[in-house]
C-alpha cells in the first residue's frame, strides 16, 4: 500500500513538470511594441477595392438572408402554391 502511494505520488510529481513550456523569449512582446487593434482598419482607407468588397459582401449576405422573407411574403399575400415558392 505504501508503495503504490508513493507510486502514485512520484507519477503525479512527472506529470505536473510535462505540461509547462520552456519560456521563449522570442516570441513574447512587450506592451509598448504591440499594434493597436484599430491599426488594422487602416486598409480599408487605403485599398478602395477592398473596402467595396467589403460592403457588397455584407449586402449580399443581407439579400440571402431577405430572400427567404420574400417567399413568405409572395406565399401569404400573392396566394402563390408551395409548388411554386419550392421551385
């Protein structure tokens, strides 16, 4: 019984020292060299055709999401069959 405790222990004791990471100092930045996050929205003041990408992709996005408003519309107001909305 005792041997299986300090068993236990000891494969505890390993476990706990495999799950950190050795600290790389390359990889962290300090605060004062971090970008801020709305340095990124700078492209769209520079790149016209991105921004109107943008736009008609968050329109498009607007039109799919209302074109299944129009086939209930059309089904309630204009009597259309369910044959015809399917189709």
């Amino acid at each position: 019984m005792l041997s299986s405790n300090v068993r236990r222990i000891d494969s505890f004791l390993y476990c706990t020292r495999l799950d950190r990471e050795p600290i790389d100092g390359r990889k962290s930045r300090s605060l004062e060299h971090q970008p801020s996050p709305w340095s990124g929205l700078e492209i769209l003041s520079r790149d016209r055709n991105f921004s109107a990408y943008l736009v008609i992709r968050m329109l498009s996005q607007f039109a799919t999401m209302g074109f299944s408003f129009y086939i209930v519309y059309g089904l309630l107001h204009f009597g259309m069959s369910d044959l015809t909305a399917d189709s």
